[in-house]
C-alpha cells in the first residue's frame, strides 16, 4: 500500500514540475484545483438557455383596403388598411393569399387581429392573424403540404434584361427580363450580371421554373425563373 502511494505522490510532483522544465506555466484549472460551478443555470444539454419566447400580446384595427401589396415576387401578401386616421401596412403569410384574395378586394371594410412588429429592414407592418370581412372570417394556419412533392421543370429561355430588382439596401438581386420573366440569382453572382449583363444586353437562362406555393396568388403573372447557367455575349457561366 505505501508502495502505491509513494509512486502516486512521485506522478503528482511529476506532473507539477514538467511544465517548469519546458519553460510553459502550469493550467490554472491544475494549478487551483477543479472550481466549483458558478451560480445560476447550466447551459447544456441538460441545462438549455432559457427560451425568450412568450405570450404576443394581440389587438384589433378596423378600416378599409386601399390596396393589396405583394413581395418582391408579386405573390400577394399584404394590404395597405385605412383607419381614417392613418393607413396600417398589413402582411400575412402567403399560403393566406388565395383565401383572402377570393374574400376581400379594394374598397373592402374588414376587422385585422394580430400585432406590430419591425421587420429586419426597419419597416413598421402589423402581423395578421386573423381577418374579417362581412361573415368571413380567415385566420392564419399552416399550410397543407403537397401528397408529393412537384418535380422541377427545367426551361431554358433568352430575352433581353429590362431591369434588375434591387434589396432594400440597393444591391442587386435578381433580374427581370423584357417579358416579365423573373431571373433569380444568389446575391454575389447577380453583382456580377450586373457589369457582364447591363440592362439592353440579350442573354440565354438554364434553370428551373419556380411554381407558386400552396394558397399562393400572383398580383401580377410572372414566370419565376431560378438559374442555374447564364449565357452572355456568347460565354456561359455556371452559376453557384
């Protein structure tokens, strides 16, 4: 038994004095000895960060549609409602567009529950959660998912760029063809087009056709096109 214990407490001093012989200070958590776990939850697998959700308070805006608004894809998604005092810049989500756009219309006196927030642009919007218009009412629920999923529809399409859709921020995006055809495009490869492609310059799209979502409406018809090679000036580009 002395015999273990005298090799132990040789391997302990061992340890302590290695560290000085190659000139490196000894680990604090070696040097103090295991610290006792601080105050407070544990963040971990057994002990996850608290969650900062909690209870939206909700409330209620009566008034009448001035317009219907759309995204940056023309899939409706919104409206603008008039207070009398002010105007309430509606967005709800957009599988609740085909259901809304089949009950209410500019002009339409309707009731919106739901609350405010600030989107990441800074905008000021009101969520819906739940409209009114007359006896209908048409509250927010998830969408029905497809039995199977669509199969991509490979296009390939050549037109003259009209235009390039900007972010909030100005940088470009996607493009819009002469026809109203969408190109969509990662945001460092739109940076691109934007010099190899100006607006007048004709080019040829390899991609995938883009079919609205479930409950979806188009304020305005438009082919969405996602690329996946660009042709210009007689170059094509892999786009990634």
């Amino acid at each position: 038994m002395k015999t273990k214990q005298l090799i132990s407490t040789s391997a302990f001093i061992l340890l302590l004095t290695l560290p000085q012989l190659y000139g490196q200070a000894l680990p604090q958590h070696l040097a103090r000895g295991p610290v006792p776990p601080g105050p407070g939850p544990r963040k971990g697998p057994e002990h996850p960060a608290p969650d900062r959700g909690g209870m939206i308070p909700l409330t209620t805006v009566s008034g009448t549609i001035q317009q219907l608004t759309g995204n940056d894809d023309s899939i409706l998604n919104g409206f603008v409602l008039g207070t009398g005092s002010s105007t309430v810049a509606v967005r709800f989500s957009a599988h609740m567009g085909q259901s809304i756009n089949g009950s209410v219309k500019t002009g339409s006196s309707v009731t919106a529950t739901g609350f405010s927030e600030v989107t990441p642009e800074g905008e000021s919007i009101f969520r819906l959660v739940t409209l009114t218009a007359g006896k209908t009412t048409i509250t927010d629920a998830p969408p029905t998912p497809p039995a199977t999923p669509a199969t991509p529809n490979i296009v390939t399409i050549q037109g003259k760029v009209a235009d390039f859709q900007l972010t909030k921020q100005g940088r470009p995006k996607a493009l819009l063809l002469a026809d109203g055809t969408l190109i969509k495009v990662p945001p460092h490869a739109a940076d691109q087009l934007v010099n190899m492609a100006p607006k007048g310059s004709t080019i040829s799209v390899n991609g995938y056709s883009r079919p609205l979502g479930d409950g979806q409406v188009q304020l305005q018809k438009r082919s969405i096109i996602e690329a996946t090679q660009v042709s210009v000036n007689g170059q094509t580009f892999l786009v990634r």
